[in-house]
C-alpha cells in the first residue's frame, strides 16, 4: 500500500482542518466587527464637530440636515 491513510486518520484531518476554517471565519467576523465599530465611531465624531460648527455658525439649515444624517447614523447603529 501506498501511503494509504486509515478512515480514522482521514476524518481526524477532516476534522482539523474543518475546525481551522471556522477559526478563520470567527476572525473574520471579529475583525469586520472592529472595522465597522471604529468607522461608526469615526463619522459620529466628524457629524458632531460638524452640527457644533453649524450652531456656533448659527446655520440653522445646515444643522437640521446634518440633524437628520446623524439620525439616520444612530439608528442603523442599532
């Protein structure tokens, strides 16, 4: 026989490296989490500074359309 591997071996690799692929896929989700999180976190500040910055201005039209996309921020972040 050549380099023939019983069943039991083959399904331990099998095993392996199924249990390796959802490591990965784990990581992935994980990573993907902090990206999206630090990205939120990002455009929240930059709308904050921005409605700041139009009510020092006193741009009422500004503030309430930067109002609305902070808004629209907050709830897709639920």
């Amino acid at each position: 026989m050549k380099n023939e591997k019983s069943y039991t071996e083959i399904m331990k690799a099998r095993g392996n490296v199924k249990k390796k692929q959802e490591q990965n896929t784990m990581l992935d989700v994980y990573i993907q989490m902090i990206i999206d999180e630090a990205l939120f976190i990002r455009k929240k500040s930059i709308l904050e500074e921005k409605i700041n910055a139009a009510i020092d201005a006193e741009n009422q039209a500004l503030f309430l359309e930067l109002s609305v996309e902070y808004k629209k921020l907050l709830r897709m972040a639920l």
